[in-house]
C-alpha cells in the first residue's frame, strides 16, 4: 500500500458515497484499479470490471490480508431463490477471479489462498 496508497476519496470511483469531506485524504486499504488492470493483462475476464473493488481490514502478524470484501453484485432479488442462488455462484466465481488478479498484479499477493468464503 505504501507504493500505491489509496484514500477514501478514492471510494467514489465505483461506490456511491458521501463523506464529510475530512475523510478524503485518510489512507485506505482500497483496491479497484488492480482488477482492471488484471482484465487488461487477460488475467481475469473483462466483465468482472465494476464487479470487483473493496479492501481488506487488517494484516496479520504472518503478514496474511484478512476479512477482503472485494466483490459485489447488484439487480439481485433477494426474494427470489434461483435469483439469489445464481447470485452466488456468480459471486464465487467472482472471488476466485479477484484472487488470481491480486495474485498476478499485487506485490505480496503472489501466494495468496483462499481459506474460506464469507461465512455469513
């Protein structure tokens, strides 16, 4: 992050959101850019761009990026089982899309897993 350093004001790119304005220039541990770097590199597919952005909320002391909350999905009818279902097969599939951009253009994401999915 020291290389590349995001604030939130870089949040507004993909995500509808108003501070205060004294948040703007706070560091953030904000990714978007990468994955589209990543779709033009061909790593990951070029309809993934708008899907994927976030962070990541804390490293722990091995070093590992924990808790990313990376990809998004809207037009969901969360009444509706298959849309719901479809959702989240799409959604995984996703994670696993911005696992292998981070891998491929993040320094110190080379060897990055995947542990589990959201757990809730």
């Amino acid at each position: 992050t020291s290389k590349n350093p995001a604030t939130y004001a870089d949040w507004s790119r993909t995500w509808d959101q108003q501070t205060t304005g004294k948040e703007e220039d706070l560091k953030s541990p904000y990714l978007d850019k990468e994955f589209e770097e990543a779709a033009k590199a061909g790593v990951i597919p070029e309809d993934t761009i708008g899907t994927l952005g976030g962070s990541w909320s804390a490293l722990s002391s091995a070093g590992e990026a924990t808790n990313l909350n990376l990809v998004h999905k809207t037009n969901v009818d969360v009444t509706d089982v298959r849309s719901l279902t479809e959702a989240e097969i799409e959604g995984r599939a996703n994670v696993v899309h911005a696992l292998n951009a981070l891998k491929h253009v993040v320094p110190g994401f080379e060897n990055a897993k995947l542990r589990n999915f959201a757990m809730t």
